[in-house]
C-alpha cells in the first residue's frame, strides 16, 4: 500500500508541474563621477523610466535603487553643468552597478544644448502642459513659480498649496511615466519646468488613476 499511495502523490505532483519560484529582485548601484577628474557627482538625477523609479545620488555619487525585478533597464542621469548619459543594461542577480562618467558642459556648448532642450520637452510634453492650462482644467504651476519658492522644497511646495494632499493617496507622473515609489527629495524645484494637480475625475483621461487614488499630480523636468 505505501507503495501505491507514493506512486500517487508523485503522479499528483506531476500533474500539477513545478511549483513557481518567486521573481527575484536586484539592488542596482548607479555610481556617477567627473569624467574630467573622477570626482564623485552628489546630487545627480537618476531615473529608471521603464520602473517609474528616481532618485538622487548621495556625498559618493551613488544612488540606490532596491527591489528590482530582474529585467533589461534603460538608465538615465542628469547633473546640472554635465551633458546627460543613458543606458541600456540587463539587471540580474543580487546586486548590478554601473558607472557614469559625465562630460561638463562648455559655457559655448551650453546655449545650444538649452535650445535642444526646449525643443524636446514641447514635443514630449510641456506642449500638452501648455495646452491644458490654457484650458483651466486642474492646477499648473509654471517653472516661475518653481524657481522663486525653491528653498521650500517639493514638499512643502506642494503642502502649501494642494488641499488635502497627506489624507489620501496621490497618483505621480514624471515626464509621462508613473512613479511607483516617490520620493519627495529626489526632486529640486528648479529642476521642474512645471506641475499639473488634478482631482481623480478632472485628471486627463491617459492619468486617470486605477486604484484608490484621489489626486493625480504630472512632474515635468527641465531635461
């Protein structure tokens, strides 16, 4: 009989396949350095776009980012005075780093690089940023604004100024990616070119917030 009865629960465990192992996750270290002189960049922008994941490197240059699922990422960083680096890179195993070295930006270099830069961000978004504040639908908030409160910090900006904004969850898009972990100090207010606040039934119809969201707020960067 324990015969039988074996070879039936071996027979149950193959029908029913292999039992599934859990995805694994990956610290990813983005370290960020002067390809100049190698010093360490603190305060650089790193986004994983594809993740809705940002945040800023430390005094060493490096930033964190935990909890990944093991996938191919687009990484992209950005300093203030340095020509921006992206790249594409799989993401496996316990831990992944990678290193970026930025090139300063001449002050020649720099006037065309700003121009570039206008021209991208109205065909990626500030255009549809333009085009709904004209409409009046929501709260806008222009890079002005930003600039001249910037010693408050994103979250005492935003605080101030949306009602209700810690009593509920809040549904964030940065350059038309949402967020999945925000982190208020991953931001400077003068890096934004502008910020849209709606409710969860005047937010444009491509945010409109699955979940038990009741604010929707669309982060647009200068880069």
């Amino acid at each position: 009989m324990w015969r039988l009865g074996a070879a039936l629960a071996c027979a149950a465990l193959a029908a029913a396949g292999p039992r599934p192992t859990p995805s694994a996750t990956t610290i990813l270290i983005v370290s960020v350095g002067d390809a100049a002189n190698g010093a360490y960049i603190a305060d650089a922008q790193v986004r994983l776009p594809s993740a809705g994941r940002v945040s800023r490197t430390a005094w060493n240059g490096e930033a964190r980012f935990t909890g990944l699922p093991s996938a191919r990422y687009h990484i992209e960083v950005r300093a203030i005075g340095y020509a921006p680096g992206d790249i594409d890179m799989p993401v496996t195993g316990d831990s992944a780093s990678v290193l970026f070295s930025l090139e300063r930006i001449t002050t020649a270099l720099d006037t065309v690089r700003v121009v570039a830069a206008q021209a991208t961000r109205a065909a990626r978004g500030l255009k549809e940023f333009e085009e709904r504040r004209q409409a009046g639908i929501g709260r806008f908030f222009t890079d002005t604004a930003l600039i001249e409160h910037r010693a408050q910090g994103l979250r005492l900006f935003l605080a101030a100024r949306v009602p209700g904004l810690n009593s509920c969850p809040v549904s964030y898009y940065l350059d038309g990616f949402k967020l999945t972990k925000f982190d208020f100090d991953a931001f400077h207010l003068e890096d934004l070119a502008g910020i849209e606040v709606y409710s969860r039934i005047s937010a444009p119809v491509q945010y409109k917030p699955l979940g038990d969201y009741c604010k929707v707020i669309l982060l647009w960067t200068k880069w």
